[in-house]
C-alpha cells in the first residue's frame, strides 16, 4: 500500500479521466475514486505499473482511501 499527496486533476485524453500530480511531481491515474478536479487530497492506494489501458498515462493507482487536506 502506498500513499501520496497532492492535486486532483481532470486529463482530457481518451474521453476524460482523473489524476493524482503528487507534490514531488509525479503523476498517477486514478482507479475507484472520483474526488473533484481541483482539491488537494492524500491518497491511499496500490500502484500498478504493469498493465495496459485505454488511458495513455503514467501508472494507475487503485485507490482504496481519499482524504482532503488543507491547501
């Protein structure tokens, strides 16, 4: 299990999906989880760097906990 924080944001490729940019700059497309572009959040979850998806981004995180946290 791992944990990141960051900001949620909305890609727009392939019909639209969701991302975790963590503070240290990576980026993790999010599975389970619909939190709303925009909000700072930490994340807990498996990432997944194996794999093949619709979605051409970085590794998926399947989320098993949000949380919000202050700015």
């Amino acid at each position: 299990m791992a944990t990141f924080t960051g900001t949620i944001q909305h890609n727009d490729l392939e019909g639209g999906f969701l991302e975790l940019k963590t503070d240290s700059g990576d980026v993790y497309r999010l599975e389970g989880a619909s939190p709303a572009p925009g909000a700072r959040v930490r994340v807990e979850g498996e990432v997944s760097h194996g794999g093949f998806g619709i979605h051409m981004s970085g590794p998926s995180l399947k989320v098993t906990r949000v949380q919000a946290v202050d700015g």
